[in-house]
C-alpha cells in the first residue's frame, strides 16, 4: 500500500496557481499520469503552451508542495505542453492551426516584420510549431528576412505547401514576385489573394500562425478579420509619440472589430553600448508602457536597438538564430513568452464567458443599458458600475476584496466610452478618469437590472 494517496497529492497540488490563469493547476486539469510507488511520486504537469514564461516556477512550486506530505521521499515532475487553441468548425479556413496572431502596425518602418520573424523563430525554439502568413502584399519582406529563395510547391489537391526556415513554414506574395517588381494591388485583388493565402494553403498542424499585416487599417485588415479565425493581435510601434499615435489607430480598429488585443511591443527601445554597456534612449522612454497603460493592455517587453539587427536582416538569419544571447535575441525570447501567455489567458477568459453582448450602450443611452445575445435588455446604474471594478486598483489582488471607498467617487459619474476586449469583455471609460478595468461579460450580466 502506498504511503502517500493520489488524493493527497492533488490536494497539496492546489497550492499552486498558474499566475496568468489566475487558478489552480488542479483545477485547470493541468496535473496528469500521477504515480505512486512507496514514498516515490511521480506525475506530468501540461502546461497550455511550451513556450510558458512560468514554467520553471511551477516546476519548482508543484516539486516543493508534494516533497513536503508526510513520508514523500522523492519526487519527479515532468513538465509537458499541449497547446491549446480556439474551437474549430467544419467550415475553418485553418482547420489544423490552433492560434492565429496577427502582427500590426500602425505605421511602417517600426519593425514589425522584423519582429514577426524572431518572435516566431523564439516561439519554435520552444517546441512549438510556427508558421508564418506574410499579408503584407505591398511590402513583403518575410522571405528576405529568412533567406528563402524557393517557390511553394503544390500538392495532390491543388493545394500549396509553404517552404520552410529555421523550423517554420513561410507563405508570402514576395515568393511569386521579382525582386524588382513592385506590388501595385488594388483592393478586390487584394482580397482575393488573401483568401487564396487562407484557404489555398496546406499548413498542416500548427500551434501558432503569425501574421505579418501591412501597415494601417486599410484593405488587408478588415479582409483579415472578417476572414480569419484571429485569436489575438500584437501591436508594434516605436518610443516616438507620432508612432504611438498612429499605433492606437491601430488598436482601436482591432478593438472595433472584436479581435482581443494581447499587447504591445515597443521597438527601438533604447541602444545599449557594446562598449560601455549604457543604454542610450536616442528616441525617448516609456512611449510604449503609456500607451499601453492608456489603453488597458499589456505591455509585451521592449526592444532594444541592436546593430546586430541590420547584419540580420541582410544575412536572411533572424537575429535569435544569429546570435541568441545578444541584449535584442533575449527581448524576443521573453516577448515570445509573454504572447504565448496572453494567447493562454485570451483562450480560457473566451472559453469560460457564457454571456455575450449584442448591443452595448453604456455610455450612448441613459439610463445605460446591454443587450444581450438571448434577448435579455439589461440597464445599468454608473456609480454602481464604477464601484464593482475588478482591476488592481480597486480591489486587492491576492484576497479580491474591494479597496475603492465610495467617497472617492462621485455619484454622478458617467461611462464616458466602452472598448471592447476581445470577445470576452469590456473595458469602460468613466468620468472620473479610472479606464484600467476589465468587466467580463458574464459580470456586466450580473451587475444589470
């Protein structure tokens, strides 16, 4: 008879909490194969995503909270991953891809192609498979990046079969083109093509595709997100406040269109010396930690300007495959991380909401009011509203209990605008100037009369 019981184990299992998920590894049903022999146990922990930046600390956590139960001896953790994605119908255009990211930029020259390349080549390192769809038919410069010259072949079923680098299949129109030939598109052609790229590619199994989206809001994006099963967008912008601007022009349309925002990544970000070390901000700092403040979001990391960067490019070797412990390669990795975090985090709030707005009107309509998905009309009272904010400044973290005094916020406050998050929730804008909560549906349901 063993010393220890399997329930035993998942009891003091529950001590640990994946900090993103926000619950136990118990309850997410991230604990398998536990084994028991004497005082040796054993067992698998799966994580959503090999590319979890907490990996290790669960290891270490799950490790230390079963070596101390009463005659456990010995204790083995296997960490493992299935990556985990959005349900897929019979109709999905990427019926074997599980998350589709789309990489945005508001303005050109921030580095997003760039960035779209090493975060995938990051992401694969990890075990993951990647792929990457390079949209931007205007300016596509995905295969230079990656030093791909070959043309798609196409198989049995018509179908093309994306060439590969550095471990991550690559679709692009820059394949199809001269090196000379400008893309001079016109917006029907632009979409057809788009289609074709979604629908007329064998991806086979992936846990990511990236996408690498020209810069703006125009053509492209609207056929995107309308078209594609997109799990969540990156946004790319520099320190300078006109990128910033143009970046939440960005933002906002993902917003408008209910694609979840994961977050920003700032680029450029300050040039460390390689010879005394110092970082340099040659354009500013923080741009992207405000503008990521200002719009309730995430900031993913920042990105050093590293002159390894440009031999990169020119090299078609990413910089995480030139030289991985350059200051610029361990941003990337850690961005990478954080992405697939979010993605992680994005996938489970979608698969846990059971109540979804079909009309949102509190900040259009007085008294404020939802409509909601089965018919219910639900009204709504600000302050109270207000009061009920989830965020960390309102609430404590560890115990949820409210912190926010109702003297500290006046009674004829307002919802002032409401930003979609995802198809989850919903970011409002009060009178007071407090934006950084985030109203899950099924709490706007709760909090309607």
């Amino acid at each position: 008879m063993p010393l220890v019981s399997e329930a035993q184990v998942l009891q003091a299992l529950k001590a640990v909490n994946d900090p993103d998920l926000n619950r136990d590894i118990v309850s997410l049903g991230f604990v398998k194969n536990i084994k028991i022999c004497d005082g040796n146990v054993a067992f698998d922990v799966e994580l959503t995503t090999p590319a979890c930046p907490v990996k290790e600390l669960l290891k270490q956590q799950a490790h230390d909270v079963v070596k101390a139960l009463p005659l456990v001896t010995n204790v083995e953790v296997k960490m493992t991953a299935q990556t985990r994605g959005r349900p897929v119908g019979s109709a999905d255009v990427l019926k074997g891809v599980k998350n589709v990211i789309a990489i945005a930029s508001g303005k050109g020259g921030v580095g997003k192609s760039t960035a779209t390349t090493n975060l995938a080549l990051s992401l694969a390192a990890t075990g993951a498979k990647v792929g990457i769809l390079d949209a931007d038919v205007y300016g596509p410069s995905v295969p230079g990046m990656l030093g791909i010259t070959e043309r798609p072949r196409v198989n049995d079923e018509g179908k093309a079969i994306p060439p590969e680098a550095y471990g991550v299949k690559v679709m692009s129109v820059g394949m199809m083109m001269g090196d000379n030939d400008p893309g001079i598109w016109r917006g029907p052609i632009v979409s057809r093509i788009l289609q074709q790229f979604l629908g007329a590619v064998e991806w086979g199994e992936l846990d990511y595709l990236l996408m690498d989206l020209p810069p703006g809001t125009g053509d492209v994006q609207l056929t995107l997100t309308q078209s594609a099963p997109i799990n969540g967008a990156v946004i790319v912008t520099t320190p300078q406040d006109v990128a910033l601007r143009i970046a939440r022009k960005g933002l906002r349309m993902f917003q408008q269109v209910n694609v979840p925002i994961l977050g920003i990544i700032e680029n450029m970000s300050g040039f460390v010396c390689s010879s005394c070390g110092a970082v340099h901000d040659i354009f500013k700092r923080g741009g992207g930690e405000m503008a990521a403040a200002d719009m309730a979001v995430p900031l993913l990391g920042t990105i050093p300007l590293d002159p390894l960067m440009v031999q990169a490019g020119d090299l078609g070797k990413p910089l995480v495959a030139l030289d991985k412990n350059s200051p610029g390669a361990l941003a990337f990795e850690a961005v990478a991380k954080r992405v697939a975090a979010q993605i992680s985090i994005v996938n489970y709030n979608e698969s846990m909401v059971k109540n979804r707005p079909k009309e949102m009107h509190l900040h259009d309509q007085d008294p404020p009011k939802i409509v909601w998905d089965d018919g219910a009309i639900l009204v709504y009272n600000a302050f109270e509203l207000r009061m009920a904010c989830p965020c960390a400044a309102c609430r404590d973290e560890m115990t949820g209990v409210k912190t926010l005094r109702e003297e500290d916020v006046p009674k004829d406050v307002k919802v002032l605008e409401t930003r979609p998050v995802g198809r989850y929730g919903q970011n409002p804008v009060f009178s007071d100037g407090h934006a950084s909560g985030i109203y899950v549906n099924d709490l706007l349901r709760n909090l309607g009369k």
